[in-house]
C-alpha cells in the first residue's frame, strides 16, 4: 500500500515546521512552510522505510532545503 502524500504531510507537519522555524526564525518559516511541504511530498518517493527512520529522514529533508534555499 503506497502512502499518501497528504495524510504524510499532516502527520509529519507539526514536527517539520518546529525544525524551520528553529532553523530560520519563526517569520521565515511562515513564509517557507509552502515550499517544504511540496519538497517533502517530491522527495517521499525516494524514502526506504527499511533505512533510517522517517523523522530522521524528514530532519536531512529540511535541513537539505535550508542550506540550498536560504542564505545562511
């Protein structure tokens, strides 16, 4: 059975925007909340859940879009 990208995103969201906000301040966050939940829903299809788990892979996921997205 294949994931859904949205049911995904609504069980990870709360932690995925706790670690932009702590990453880029509460005001960027806002503004980039948009364009991490579609590079999560992008990006899932290459998540094995046989490897690292899946907060541990959303963490790399952000943190990956911070350094390239953001000036810092």
């Amino acid at each position: 059975m294949e994931a859904d990208p949205e049911e995904l995103w609504w069980r990870v969201s709360e932690r995925a925007i706790a670690r932009l906000r702590s990453a880029i301040g509460v005001f960027a966050a806002e503004r980039e909340t948009s364009q991490v939940r579609v590079r999560v829903i992008d990006e899932l299809a290459a998540y094995d859940p046989e490897r690292p788990p899946l907060d541990a892979w959303l963490d790399v996921v952000i943190d990956r879009y911070c350094a390239e997205r953001l000036p810092g």
